[in-house]
C-alpha cells in the first residue's frame, strides 16, 4: 500500500554493498552527515574482542554539547588508527538525528526482536514510500538518517517506542555513531538518497519507554505480526499506541501507522476490511493513558464494555460477567458467570443469503479475540461450547447463562449493522475483492478459503508488472492466452459467459507451472495456484468461493482420472451436484469464472467419447515457452514474487468504470471468431471464449498500452482449430473406430467369415459397421455422432419411410445386414485402406 500522504516523494539513492575504504573519511563523513566530525574509536585489537568496548571513542573533548572547542583528527591522524585497526566515529550535527535499530533480548537475555530483520522491514517501507534517507548495516541491525525534526525535543537516548512500534535509540547533537570503515565488523552504506534528507517522520520519533508486564509480557509489539495472531497483536498495538499517544498522535496517525503495520511488518497482511474494522474499533474507544503498563494490559478492552448497556440481571464486576442473584442465608450476591467479558461489537447480514452474523470480541491475558458467528451459533449450547477451544470461558454449566446474556445484550443494545459475503466475485449487484470491497466483510467459510483471501494482495504497481514479468512473457502467445485468461475471468459475467476451461498440456518441466504462476500473479501471490489432488467435492467448492475469480490448479496427472470427465461437465455448467439433506437438498454452489489448467495430457484426452466435453476446453498444446533458458525462469519467478496483485485491481477499476460502453464490442470479436468456426459447433462453442480472450487483450492495450500483439494470437486460434482433433469430435471418433478395426482385421467380413465376432462388412470398396459394434464403441453418444456423420454425409444416407436414415440393408455373402456404410472417399481422407487380403478376410 503507498498512502497518499507520500505518493509524491521523489525516490532516490543507490544501495552499497560494500565497505567504505580509508580513503578520504572525512568527506566521507560530511556527505552523509554534514557538520559531523570525525573521531578516533577504540575498534578490535588483540587485548579487545568486546563489540562494546569497541565503540569507545578514544579522541579527547568530543563529549560536549558544543564541537567549536573539539578539534577532530585530520586524515593522516585517521588513517593511521585504521591502519592500526582501530575504527572511525561521526560526532553527529544538531541538524541530524539518527534512529538505531538494533536486536531486543528480554530479562532472560533471550531474543525477542531481531535487529536485522526489523530493520530491512523499516528499509523496505521507508523506501516503498518514497522517503529520502540514508541508511547504515550494522552488526545487530540498522542505523537510518534523517534531518532532525525542529521542536520535537529529541534527545540523545535509549530504547524509546515509535509510534510505528520499534523500539529505538536516537542520536543527535551531542553523540556519535561509528562510521563504516575498513574492518568495522559488518557495517557498511546500505541506502543513500541524493539531495537534502526529509526530517524524521512522526511514526519514528521517541513516543514511551518499553517495559515488561510481572509476567514478563513486553508493552510493545513482537515484529513480524505472523499468521496465526496476526489480528489479536495488531489489536493490542494499536490499543497500546493510542494509550500512550496522548497529544503527539492523532486519529489520522494510528490509522496510517495501523496501515503500515500490516503491509510492512505482518506476513501476510491482514485483509484490508478486516483491518479497517480492527482501527476504527481502536479509534472508536476512549482509552485513557494508564499509569502503569500493567493496567493497560489488563485493561485493554475495557472501553468497548463501557460503551455498551449490560442487561440485568448481570453486571460486570471484578473485570468478569457477574449475574444477580441470592444466597440463602446471606441475601443478595454476584453470581460468577464468565471468567471473560464477552460482547457483541457488530452485526452483519449476509448479502446472498437470509442469515445473520455477530462478531463476539473478548479479552483473555491481553489477547484480543474477534470472532464472527451465526446468530444460531450464540443461540444453542451445543454450539456455544465450540467457544471454548478459543479461550471463551464457557462450559456446560454457564453455557445456557451465556445464552440469556447475548440474547438480552442484542435486546437492549444498537449494535451496528454491516453486509456480510461468503465469496469473491460477482455477488448480487455488487463486485467483491478481497482489497477492494472496505464496507463489506468477507467471510470465508473454511481455513483454505481464508487462505485463499490472503493470497490477493498488492507488491509493487501496475507498471512494474508489466514491465517484469509481463514483458517477459510477451513474446510467448500461448503463455500470453493464459495470462489473459486471468483477467477475462472477472469479465465473464458481464458478457454472459459460461464458465471455461483454458487447459495447456505438454511435457513435464517445461514451463506450464510457472505460467500458471504468471496468471496468479495478475490478482496477488502464487498462493493462488492449486492442484489438481483435490476432491471433486473441494473443487467445486474453491470454484465457488473464488467465483468470478479464475480458479487454477495445476498438473492434472494428480487427479483422479475417472472423475476427470465428469468434473469437465459439472464445472462448465457453473454449479455443484444437487447433494440431499436429513430434511431436504443443501445449498448448491454456483460459479461463474474461468479455469487455468496444466497437465502432461489435455483434458480433452480424458473425455474422449464426450463431444461436449470438448466444447468446454480450450486446448493448448506444446511448450509455452521456446527458446529460453533456466536464467529466463529465474528472472520470471524473480520479478512474480516482487510484483503481483496491482495489475488486476487496476484492470477491475478501469473494467467497472468502462464496462456499460465496452461490453458491445465484444460482439464484433465474437462474430470473427465464428466466421473462423465456419459452422462448426463445437468450434463455435469455443470461439465465443477466445473472442472475450481477444477482446480482454484489446482492453488491456486500451487501458495500459501493454502491446499484446492481437494478430499473433488469431493466428494461434487457427493452429488450435487444427491441431485438436477434439474439436471435430464426429471424425475423432471414427478415426479411433477405424484404429479399432484396422488392429482387428479378422472382425471384418470380406469374402470369408471371421471366426469371432463381427464388427464391420466390407464389399466393393465400401466399409459398412454394424449398429451392436457402433453402441459399444460410442455408447451414450451413439445416436448423435450417428447423426453428424448422415449430416455431413461422412455416413451413406438411405430414405426408409419418407425419412433420411444412416443405416441400410446390405446382402453379404448371401446374408443380409443392416449396417452404417462410410462414403469411401472419407476413408482414404483418413488414410485407411481395407482392401488388404488377410486370412480370413479378404475386401
């Protein structure tokens, strides 16, 4: 995410990888800090190994606050202590100050935060955002320069929490840093920008101390946020934040800073609905700055049960739900309910469907816990206990006490009400992304779909993905029609589209996985590419979660190859098999998106006696790309992993906004594509597909001048008319009959009769194949591909009773047999020649 507070920071600066030499140190020192003076540090020798002890400054007087009276060493003096391996201090101006960022142990003297990865995470935000600083790699972390902020009464001190959270020491007028020279054990010039520093930001100024908790919690956060408490920790930082912000913070603050958390210190981020949810909850609340950390941690919470009404009869009392109640012989007491304060914070209707939902918030040792639940879920006690595994204090005895309580809670409290969805894509009238949709929440109904959600996210802009991975691609046509794939997902809807299958097939290791990485790479990260071990069950369901969203799975040689066909059929028909209930049907999932698919065999191979099978597939054969060698696939996988996700939002943008003008010229690219098809049904079927291919290809030149060149790809349209024998499904199937009978002569009868059984006749140049032989071979098809072949008079049509029929009489050998005559003339079309005098036959 690039707020826009800093979108228009000129970036500058180039990374250095290598150690400054004793060369010229004084100027060294005034390029990247001006009015700084050198000095003379102890560094390592034989009698000191201690990194501490090495940073002591040797040269007299440069402790004082005014450097008129300090008289630094010149460069002769200098570069005879670094010969002499001793190191080179920067006594720093007061126009500068520098934030340091090294690794935290705590009372244990066991690490909590690494230096070093903090510190690349801060180099990797500062830099993303456009930010004008120079930066130092140090032993245990990283040192960054900016110019010093007027009037924010920075000191040279230690361990201060920022408002972004890290824990920093700052150095400015009256201290010094050691300056990267030759044997300085690791540091060095990391990042330079050219021109005058910016001052300070606000999120990295000195805001509280750190401390720890009697149980040895620290008051700070733990970077990197990591999946499994992601929520609940940046929760409690912003708490923390807020708590201690008091005058030098804003709303406007904690909300960019909770931003920048998640996109630079969380892996992966928070999705961005969930994450506005978690800040204005944290902004709503009136959190009041504690005296003592442990308050704050015990507290955290508090504010959100003191905006809301607690139904009688239960209170909150001794920082958990009471009830009350009466004790014999004693009178009127408070009756423990709930070690926790369970509330309901919000309520969402789900957008497709009549259901509700309510997100129950509580607080266990400083945890935060949303989560978001069924009104039936809060309204059964079978279904409360599941609360337990969350920490939620619920057992058998206070379950029903649980019940009463959310149920008056909701009676006499206006608890706000939001949408709710359970899929992507196309909902209702509406369009769903992950980062786009901020004032609908997203709800995925499993773990795998909340995986699924995660992986749409943005690294890097549009441009750059068509620059880096796109550019790559760009002389590959058939690697070119999968990524296009990708975006003409989301558009299917609107064109009318049935769902489809785009499958590319070919040898192993040569290309196909990482092109379905490319096409994931135009909505977020290769979390997005699947594979084919799934159940046809699991399938159907991630089809329908992603929805308008392609679904792509990879290597079809993992999947359980009798379900293939059948899983062909059900997906283009864009809802799940019909499934019963104890008390009726469940809900059937629909879908409405394209599929990506790979394999070492098309998918048209597993469904051959399927002609429709065929209609549903566009089949792409051979390598996606020629030419290449492993440097190509290493800069490829390179430039995927650093630039995702922006492409498609922008194309989404572009597309809602364009779409009411856009989606009649579809038509145009659907009728040259059918002309191509000249009549053929299954061709014309897939045409339609492949005109909205074309036509996304058009948009994308159209909205980013991306030069796909369109000619290339109509002519790839044709070599697949050619090359799949799929398409012509009629003639593929009389082709693999006559294999059949070319391998088995002696079930033809010529002038002698097979001693086995007899599948075909054949008398003056003509092959007549009986109807018993045809239903076997064809089975539930028979009948249509029997008509095709009388249609395009493959087959020898005869009248019976005023009507056009594909079989006749024929008197063979003194018998008489009813048979499908093929025209002779398709035969030697096909390259099949029977009149070969065999044993036991004979043409």
């Amino acid at each position: 995410m690039v707020l826009k507070k800093f979108e228009n920071r000129a970036f500058g600066g180039n990374v250095h990888s290598m150690k400054l030499e004793t060369v010229n140190i004084t100027d060294q020192i005034q390029r990247y800090l001006p009015g700084a003076k050198p000095i003379l540090v102890q560094g390592y020798s034989s009698r000191n190994t201690d990194y501490t002890k090495a940073k002591r400054p040797v040269s007299a007087g440069w402790g004082k606050d005014d450097f008129k009276t300090y008289n630094p060493p010149n460069e002769e003096k200098i570069n005879i202590h670094i010969r002499s391996k001793g190191w080179i201090g920067a006594a720093i101006d007061e126009n500068y100050c520098i934030v340091d960022i090294d690794t935290l142990k705590n009372k244990l003297k066991e690490e909590i935060v690494s230096g070093p990865v903090i510190g690349d995470m801060l180099l990797n935000l500062l830099k993303s955002e456009g930010f004008k600083f120079h930066a130092i790699k140090t032993k245990n972390g990283m040192q960054f320069i900016f110019r010093f902020p007027k009037g924010s009464g920075i000191k040279n001190q230690v361990k201060e929490v920022t408002p972004l959270g890290l824990v920093s020491d700052y150095r400015t007028k009256g201290g010094m840093i050691v300056f990267p020279t030759l044997g300085t054990d690791g540091r060095f010039i990391l990042h330079t920008a050219e021109g005058e520093l910016d001052e300070l930001p606000y999120f990295l100024k000195p805001l509280y101390r750190p401390t720890f908790n009697k149980d040895g919690d620290p008051n700070f956060p733990l970077f990197p946020f990591s999946e499994g408490g992601r929520n609940n920790a940046l929760n409690r930082f912003l708490f923390l934040l807020k708590a201690n912000a008091g005058e030098k913070v804003t709303a406007d603050m904690i909300q960019e800073v909770g931003h920048l958390v998640n996109e630079y210190f969380t892996e992966p981020p928070i999705e961005k609905t969930e994450l506005n949810a978690t800040i204005s909850s944290v902004l709503r609340a009136e959190v009041d700055i504690p005296k003592q950390t442990d308050e704050l941690l015990r507290d955290i919470g508090k504010t959100e049960t003191e905006q809301c009404k607690i139904p009688k009869p239960f209170v909150i009392a001794d920082g958990m739900l009471k009830r009350e109640g009466q004790k014999k012989g004693i009178g009127d007491v408070l009756l423990p309910v709930c070690r926790h304060i369970p509330i309901i914070t919000q309520s969402f209707a789900n957008v497709e469907k009549s259901q509700l939902y309510y997100e129950i918030h509580w607080t266990d040792h400083g945890r935060q816990y949303r989560e978001i639940v069924s009104a039936g879920t809060i309204a059964t006690k079978k279904d409360m206990l599941k609360f337990a595994d969350l920490s939620l204090g619920v057992t058998d005895l206070n379950a029903k006490d649980l019940i009463e309580f959310f149920d008056r809670y909701i009676t006499c409290n206006e608890i706000p009400r939001s949408q709710l969805v359970e899929r992507l894509g196309h909902v209702e009238d509406g369009f769903i992304h992950p980062l786009l949709s901020e004032s609908v929440k997203i709800l995925p109904p499993d773990l795998g779909d909340k995986q699924t959600v995660e992986a749409f996210k943005i690294k890097g802009t549009a441009d750059e993905w068509i620059s880096e991975v796109f550019g790559k691609v760009r002389d590959h046509p058939k690697a070119v029609l999968m990524l296009l794939g990708s975006f003409t997902s989301v558009i299917l809807n609107d064109l009318k589209l049935a769902p489809f299958i785009i499958d590319l097939s070919g040898p192993t290791s040569f290309g196909k996985t990482t092109v379905l990485r490319g096409a994931a790479s135009v909505w977020g990260s290769g979390h997005l590419v699947g594979e084919w071990n799934i159940t046809k069950v699991a399938a159907e369901r991630k089809a329908a979660f992603l929805n308008s969203f392609p679904i792509i799975l990879d290597d079809t040689m993992k999947a359980d190859k009798r379900e293939l066909e059948r899983f062909v059929y059900n997906y283009s028909g864009g809802r799940s098999k019909g499934r019963g209930s104890i008390v009726g049907t469940q809900t059937e999932f629909t879908w409405n998106n394209l599929m990506l698919s790979t394999g070492e065999t098309s998918l048209t191979e597993y469904a051959q006696q399927a002609g429709g099978a065929a209609a549903r597939v566009l089949p792409i054969v051979g390598l996606p790309f020629e030419g290449v060698d492993h440097n190509f696939f290493t800069e490829l996988y390179n430039a995927m992993e650093s630039y995702h996700g922006a492409i498609g939002l922008d194309f989404l943008k572009q597309w809602q906004d364009k779409k009411e003008v856009l989606i009649p010229m579809y038509k145009d690219f659907n009728s040259y594509f059918q002309k191509k098809a000249n009549g053929n049904v299954v061709l014309g079927r897939i045409a339609r597909h492949y005109a909205a291919l074309i036509f996304t290809a058009h948009l994308l030149n159209d909205f980013f001048q991306m030069e796909i060149n369109i000619n290339e790809l109509t002519n790839l349209f044709d070599e697949i008319a050619r090359e799949n024998k799929a398409i012509d499904k009629p003639m593929q199937l009389l082709e693999a009959i006559l294999s059949d009978l070319d391998a088995d002569r002696l079930s033809i009868y010529g002038k002698y009769v097979p001693q086995g059984r007899i599948k075909a006749l054949y008398r003056d140049g003509t092959l007549i194949l009986l109807p018993a032989y045809l239903k076997e071979f064809l089975k539930t098809e028979q009948k249509a591909i029997r008509s095709e072949w009388l249609r395009r008079g493959i087959s020898i049509g005869s009248m019976r009773n005023g009507n056009e029929s594909d079989t006749k009489q024929y008197k063979h050998c003194g018998e008489n047999y009813s048979g499908v005559a093929i025209k002779p003339e398709i035969l030697k079309e096909l390259q099949f020649d029977f009149s070969t005098e065999k044993k036991g036959y004979s043409g």
